[in-house]
C-alpha cells in the first residue's frame, strides 16, 4: 500500500500547472500599522489559500479573469477585496485589518465541517492563533490549552467543562484533530499531544459540548482540531530554538531538592517551505531534551513532519501529510512521600518507555460547481510503546493501526438551506501483551461505520437553525454485541443586533471504551488493572444556551449556561482484592453523572488597542446522581486572565489560571500512595515578553518567560508536584 502511494505521488510531483497571473501584498492593523503574522488570506470559491509570513507579506498565483479576496485574522474583522487579473500581472493589493473584538467575522470550520463565520456557528467555541502559541514559547500543545476558556488539564489528560477526569491518558472524551482527520491511538484511545507540529500550526479552534452529531464516538465533551498552515507561495525557512531552566524548590521545601547540577529543556524547531511548479512542499522537525524537574522524569524525542499540496487547477486540490514521533522517556507516577515529593516511589524507579508514532493522511478537495464540493479523506495512525523495568527487562509492550475513511459532501440547496453529509469508515488492530481478549487470547480488534446528514437553514439574514444527526455502527472483537448508536443535534443561532448574537444548541454524544478499557491486564506501580469487556458505551445529553455581547467598543463579553447529562461514565475504579493481597482496578459503568455550570469570558483593550485583557471564569457542578457525591478528578472552578501590551516592537504581559482543589479522588488509591489527601488550589502567574528585530533588518524575535514566578508549589495530579518556577528563553524567526 505504501509503495503505491509513493507510487501515485511521484506522478502527481511530475506535472506542472501554468497560471497566468497572481496577487500579493501585505496585512497589517488599521490601528498601528504593524504587519500581521498568520493571516488568512483565501480567493473564495476555490481552495486556494495562503497565510501571512512574519513580515505580513502573502502572494498567490490566479488564473484570469475576476476574483474575490477574503482577509482575516483571530481578533480582527475580516476583510473582502474584489480584483482583476489580466495575462502576466502581478498585482499588489495591500490589505488593513480594523480591530474587531466580538470576532463574528472570523472564518471557522470545526463547528460544522465547513467554512462558514463564527457569527452562524450555534455553539461555544474558542480559537487559539498561531500569535498566541508562538508569544507563549509553549514546548508542547497542551500547554497552549491551559488558558482556554472552560478547559482543564490534568497532565495529558483533557477535559471541556468537566466531561472528563483523570484516567492516565485512556479514553479521551474530546475528539482530537489534526486538520479535521481523527488522530486519537487505536489502543488506548488517548491524544498524543507531542506529535502536533508547533511551529506550523496556523490556529486551534476548540467546539465544547456533545459534537457525536458530526464526529462519532470521542466528542461526547467537545472536539479540538489543529488547523496546519497552508504552504507559501515563496520559497520560506522558519525555525524557534528555545531553552528552559528549571528553578529550585522554594526555601520551605529545600528538602525536596534531589539533583546537584542546574536541570535544564532546551528544543530546536525547523520549518522549510518550498513549490516546485505549483507543487508545495513543506518539511519540519524538531529535536527535544528535557532533564526533567523530578526524579526519573526526564525526556528525550524527536519529530518530522511533512505537508505537500498539489493543486488541480483552481478549484481541486491533493493534500499529503504525514509526521513521525520518537519518544524514549522515563515514568513518573507518584512521589515517595510527602517529604520526597520531587523523587519517585521505589518501587517505579529505573521504568522508561519508547514510543513511536506514525500518522499520515491523504485529503482531496473538489468544488464541482458553485453549490456543491466534496471532501475525500484517509488517515492511517500507527503507535508503538514498550516499557523496560530498572534492569531493562522487557515489560509491557502495544502496537496499535488505526485506518479512517471518510467522504464528505457539502451541498448548497438554495440561498437558505445548506447540507453537509457523509459516511465514515474505521478499523482497528491491536498487538499488545496487555490487551488480550479474555477466551482466547487472541489480538483484539474493531471495525465501524458511520453516516451523517446535518442541514442549516437560515431564516431572514439574523436567524439560523441547524438539525442533524449521526447513525454509528461498531463491532469489537471478542464481544457479542455489536454498538449502534444514532446521535442527534439541534441549534439556533439569533443575531439580535449588531452587538448581541444569541446562541442554543442540545445534541446527544457517545464514546465507545477503548482497547485499554476492555481488555487492559497488567499491575501497575501496585495496581493489579483487570479486564472488563462487559463495558457498554458512554452515551451524553449536552444542553446550552449563550450569549455574545459588546458592551462598547472596547468590551466584549461571552456567557453561557450549560449541562451535561452521562449515562454508563466510565470510571477507573480501585479497590481492596479478596485476598488481601493489594488492590485491584478495573473500568467500570459506575454512575450516572449530570454537569452543570456556567461560562464566562470578557475581553477588552485600552489605548487604542496597545492593552489587551482578557479574563475566564467557568464554574461546573460535576455531580454522581446514584451516591450522590461529586465526581472525581473535577474542580469546580477554573478560572484564567491575561493582560499584555504592545508598544512598537516589544510586547509584554502576564498571564494567572486558578484551578480549584480537587474535592474526590479514588479513596483506595489512598492505601498504596503515601500522602495521597495532600491536594491545594493552584493559582499560577507566568510573564512573557518578546521584542521584533526587523527594525533592525533581522527577520528574528526574541522571547523571554518566567512561568509560575511566584514559585508556587502545587498538585495537579495526588501524588505529583506540578512545576515550580521556570526561565525560558526562545528566539525565532523566518527567512
């Protein structure tokens, strides 16, 4: 299969397409003038497209004839310009882009599998642009998510307004994308943060609530979707070098101190763009070593990644991806005791890991008529882990294949209604000594199919209402039932004025267990973990109801109720064996649970945009409707703000989250982990600050971060003291 692909896409490479003519310029803000770095820029009607560079300059080529320039940006009203190429011209058309804090015109895909403006979409959405995770220097891009409105992380686990727990990576319940394909492990269903590409991602959109309705299984609690960057039409060469210090405990925790040298991060990232013809090509990798601020927690990987785009004229287009991860790292799992918080327990020492990880997809794009285009997407997700023990004894190992198949259609029937639709095809093989089907033994394994239909319909120009549903079927290996699930969506979206834009959506969602869920065996750091493969499928009820408002020109503020009704939650559930002996864990459908809470989010600038702040505050009820008590894993309250300023070429600002303690955890876990009810709030103030060198003809960007500068000492995790105060230093740049 390989060879065929390889085989196909040395054909494609070989043709090479004419245009006549083409358009650039550069976008900067109407305010300061100051180039913008990542705009999009898009001829509409086709899939051509472009993003700005660091200097703001974009360029396209274009046939003859009339087109329509669409210009935005995250923060910025977006902006249509109507041009004209004639034979052999190069048009200059340089765009400014006016300040916009309610955001309605920016241009969103997740929400309903197409391009259409914030202002339509029914539901809560936040969007990170590729300014914010570059100004934050994050290494990983979880760490971009913890300033997102209503959601939390607990390590690499990811929950939207408190759908999810902590389960050690297993069974996400936010569907993770990586240019709209799926990019969750075949084994244990987790997201591999570490293998998304920083320095070419183009913006983050994040969906909250059920979205089963369009994505299946996973998105019972919201979806993330990682949007890449489009290749340039010039030849470009980015690339970030960043190093981070890890500063020692504060002086009423000295004892903790277990190393006698500086502990230190450095990474190194490198983006090369280029076009042979109209072919672009795209090739990025980076290298990452971490020592690590406890005891056996260090890390060592490396990544590739590569993006080609191969247009077919104007309207059709071939989209290859693939990126390559390699990871060998050591485990963590909890401290020792409270008086050796930042060394690991005896028993886990000495355990490290490998993991490789290898995605690839394939997306053609068609628009066959001014109503009608199709999207026909394939993805293959292949993992592999193994564990050594202190003597490098060989322990657990899984091989994992995912294939996903999907054709999409989007049909405008007139100026009111508009379909989107599909099926969906997906198979899974596992190869693990730890996931083994309980009668035979044997590889456990699945196969699924889907169909989806959803249409919007736009009453008058202010009110839109979108119905739809999704019909998944599943079968598992070693089950005797197969899952059918069908998932419906209803939303309205009102615009009332141009200052208030009201919202309401309910839609059901599901998630089907994990590999690891059903069939998991192995003792881990204690926990004997048993099978359990008579476990039934989350199934979700997600109601909201929300406003957009701006207050004056330079106030805006988002609020939004919500609930979330779970039935069949699966929990990780420890408990004492028969015999005495230890504890025993299995995945279980041990309650019903009902979340409800409340959203809020204000923006505003001052000085004629020079200060930004922003501030987020989401309070949820997580609560078990069967014993009545709350859930584990879930704060109530989780809060963040930001403010920074901008005054030529240098920017600075702070940046606080305050996450509430964790009020349960599992209550056997207390008879293995020493110290395990030692949980406090968090409370964290980070500084940033860069400064812009092309003043001074260097196309470069110096970054300067102190995170957690108060050196706060906290548990994220029981068991796991979060990090302490950091330095970090990045310089970037583009050529």
């Amino acid at each position: 299969m390989i060879n065929k692909l390889i085989s196909i896409l040395l054909i494609l490479f070989s043709f090479s397409f004419s245009q006549e003519g083409s358009v650039k310029g550069i976008v900067t803000g109407s305010d300061d003038n100051l180039p913008l770095v990542g705009a999009t820029v898009i001829i509409v009607g086709t899939t051509q497209g472009a993003a700005t560079d660091v200097d703001g300059v974009y360029e396209l080529k274009l046939a003859l004839g009339s087109h329509k320039l669409s210009v935005s940006m995250v923060g910025y009203s977006k902006k249509t310009v109507n041009i004209e190429i004639t034979e052999n011209e190069t048009k200059v058309v340089n765009v400014k882009l006016s300040h916009s804090e309610i955001q309605t015109n920016l241009v969103v895909v997740t929400a309903n599998k197409r391009e259409q403006s914030l202002a339509e979409v029914p539901v809560s959405m936040s969007i990170i642009d590729n300014q914010t995770v570059e100004m934050r220097s994050n290494a990983s891009f979880d760490e971009a998510l913890r300033f997102v409105p209503g959601v939390n992380i607990i390590e690499s686990s990811v929950s939207i307004r408190g759908s999810s727990g902590y389960s050690r990576g297993v069974g996400s319940r936010v569907m993770f994308l990586l240019d709209g394909m799926p990019l969750l492990t075949g084994d244990t269903g987790e997201i591999i943060f570490e293998s998304i590409p920083m320095l070419n991602t183009d913006r983050v959109e994040i969906v909250k609530g059920a979205g089963s309705a369009l994505y299946g299984s996973s998105a019972l609690g919201g979806v993330i979707n990682i949007l890449t960057r489009p290749i340039p039409l010039n030849t470009e060469v980015r690339f970030r070098m960043l190093g981070k210090l890890y500063d020692n405990p504060p002086k009423a925790f000295s004892k903790w101190k277990w190393h006698d040298k500086p502990l230190y991060m450095n990474a190194q990232y490198l983006s090369m763009s280029h076009r042979f013809g109209d072919i672009g090509f795209t090739f990025a990798g980076t290298r990452y070593h971490d020592d690590g601020f406890r005891e056996y927690n260090w890390s060592r990987r490396a990544m590739t990644y590569t993006k080609v785009d191969v247009p077919f004229g104007e309207t059709r287009s071939l989209t290859f991806i693939t990126n390559f991860l390699y990871q060998y790292r050591a485990d963590f799992v909890w401290w020792k005791n409270l008086d050796n918080a930042l060394t690991v327990a005896d028993d886990q020492k000495g355990v490290t890991y490998r993991t490789d990880r290898l995605n690839t997809s394939l997306k053609w794009s068609d628009k066959l008529t001014e109503d009608f285009s199709y999207d026909i997407k394939a993805v293959y997700f292949y993992s592999f882990w193994r564990a050594w023990d202190s003597i490098g004894t060989g322990m657990n190992n899984s091989q994992s294949r995912v294939f996903n198949a999907e054709i999409q259609g989007n049909y405008k029937v007139n100026d009111e209604i508009y379909t989107t639709f599909g099926v969906v095809a997906k198979k899974d093989q596992v190869n693990a000594n730890l996931f083994r089907l309980p009668t035979t033994g044997s590889k456990p394994g699945s196969m699924g199919f889907a169909s989806y239909l959803q249409a919007e319909y736009a009453y008058l120009e202010n009110l839109n209402f979108t119905v739809g549903g999704r019909y998944d079927y599943q079968k598992v290996d070693g089950l005797k039932k197969s899952n059918y699930n069908f998932n419906p969506k209803v939303a309205v979206n009102y615009i009332m004025s141009e200052n208030t834009s009201l919202r309401s959506s309910w839609g059901k969602g599901y998630r089907s267990p994990s590999t690891a869920e059903l069939f998991t065996t192995i003792n881990l750091a204690g926990v004997f973990v048993v099978s359990n493969p008579t476990l039934l499928p989350e199934e979700s009820q997600s109601f909201e109801v929300g406003v957009i408002q701006q207050i004056s020109d330079n106030i805006t503020t988002d609020f939004s109720v919500f609930s979330n009704k779970i039935d069949n939650l699966i929990e990780a559930i420890a408990y004492a064996k028969d015999d005495g002996s230890g504890l025993e864990a299995k995945f279980m459908n041990v309650t019903e649970a009902l979340i409800q809470g409340a959203e809020w989010n204000t923006s505003t600038t001052w000085f004629d945009n020079m200060v930004k702040w922003d501030f987020n505050l989401t309070y949820s009820w997580p609560y078990n409707t069967k014993d009545k008590t709350v859930l584990s894993f879930r704060p109530r309250y989780v809060a963040s703000t930001n403010i920074f300023t901008t005054m030529d070429k240098f920017t600075f600002g702070f940046d606080s989250r305050f996450v509430s303690k964790i009020e349960k955890i599992d209550k056997a876990l207390e008879l293995i982990v020493v110290n395990s009810d030692i949980r406090v709030p968090s409370f964290i103030t980070d500084f940033r600050s860069s400064y812009d060198l092309t003043d001074y003809n260097l196309p470069l960007r110096l970054n300067f971060q102190v995170l957690n500068i108060f050196n706060y000492v906290y548990v994220e995790l029981i068991a796991n003291v979060a990090p302490m105060r950091q330095f970090v230093f990045s310089i970037e740049g583009s050529l």
